[in-house]
C-alpha cells in the first residue's frame, strides 16, 4: 500500500497472482513451459519479491507515466513516453524483470537503455533492475550520469531521420540479436516476411 500505511499480505499477492494468470491464460499463444511450471515460478517470484525487496523498499509512485519532450529539431518535435515501475522515496527508479535467468551485470551497465530513459526522464541517476528468476534475486544497480543522458538523447535523435523516411521503399534495419528475434515472438517473422520469409517458421 502506497504511503506503508498498510501492508498487504503474501497470500493476498499470492491470490491475485493466481487470479492474474487463470483469467489471462487462455490469451497466451505459445506456452514455453507448461502451465503448471509457469505458476509456479510466478509464485516463487512473487515470494522473493516480497520477502527480500518489500521490506527493504518504500514506493513514492507506482507504475507513474511520463511524457517528457527532447526538444525541437528541424521542426521535428521528439517526445519520449513510458512507465516506471516503482520510483523509490530514496530516489532510486526500480524496474522488476522476470527472465528465465540473471543477466550479466557488465552488459547492463554498458547498454541498457530503459535506465537511461528513465534516469533521464525523472531527473535521477540511479536506476537498479530487480531480476525475479526461478526465485532468486538479483539486483543490477546502474547509475546514469548527466553524459549518459546527453548521450541517450542523441541516440534517441539519431533514429528520427530514417522514421522520417519510411515508405514501402525503405526498410528498417534488422537487428537479430534480440530474444524476440524468432518465429516464436515476432510478429512480422509470423507474417512470413523479414527472417520468416526465408527461414519458415521452425528454423532453430
Ligand atoms: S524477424 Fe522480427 S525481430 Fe527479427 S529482424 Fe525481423 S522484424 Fe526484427
């Protein structure tokens, strides 16, 4: 409960986290565990989270927008848009991720973008990722100076030329080193076009 005025109980989250997933199931196209197993690693993600981070955290929003704009160039206004997960009363933006393992903390810091974004939109530098997997608990604490920022707002104007261009006649680039990059989460591979028009639909 916003403001620690109440605390909710582990077998209410437990119970909403059940609900969540019963009404939502039926919506999920490809199951890449088994509905039992997905259950119960939502559940032993929803014990870690709040036995080792809820004690420990005090939210001063949750999930706030932001609309933020990068300014005017060329006539062209750039306006970035996204939601935090938990902005903390001691400053610091937390973002919850549930992957199916922990992540390199060297590549965290060198490339993530969502704590540049964030950092840059809410004025702060600490930007931590609470990775949920197989219940255990990573934290990756990144911190984004004022250079960081600078930079994120270049490359963030760096992409607005080709937006600009876009028709039929030019394509995107395209970027295979993603997860999302195969038949089993991209949209536009599923529609047999980019990858899928060559490599069908079972490749790997
Ligand atoms: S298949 Fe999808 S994710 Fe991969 S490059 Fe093409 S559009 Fe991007």
């Amino acid at each position: 409960m916003l403001g620690g005025e109440e605390n909710v109980e582990l077998i209410e989250l437990l119970d909403i986290a059940d609900s969540y997933c019963a009404d939502h199931g039926s919506a999920v196209d490809v199951w890449r565990d088994s509905y039992e197993k997905t259950i119960d690693i939502v559940r032993s993600n929803v014990l870690v989270w709040y036995e080792e981070l809820y004690p420990i955290l005090k939210p001063k929003s949750v999930e706030r927008i932001f609309e933020k704009s990068m300014g005017i160039r060329d006539g062209v206004k750039l306006v970035l848009r996204g939601t935090a997960d938990w902005i903390d009363e001691s400053g610091v933006i937390w973002d919850w991720k549930n992957p199916s393992r922990h992540y390199e903390v060297w590549e965290k810091k060198r490339w993530d973008i969502q704590s540049h974004a964030y950092t840059w939109a809410y004025g702060k530098e600490q930007f931590n990722l609470a990775v949920m997997a197989k219940g255990k608990l990573q934290v990756i604490e990144i911190e984004r100076t004022e250079a960081h920022k600078a930079a994120f707002v270049e490359l963030c104007w760096s992409i607005v030329p080709t937006l600009l261009t876009i028709d039929e006649a030019v394509t995107w680039p395209q970027r295979w080193e993603g997860w999302h990059c195969s038949p089993k989460w991209c949209p536009v591979w599923q529609a047999g076009k980019c990858r899928g028009k060559l490599l069908g639909d079972n490749p790997f």
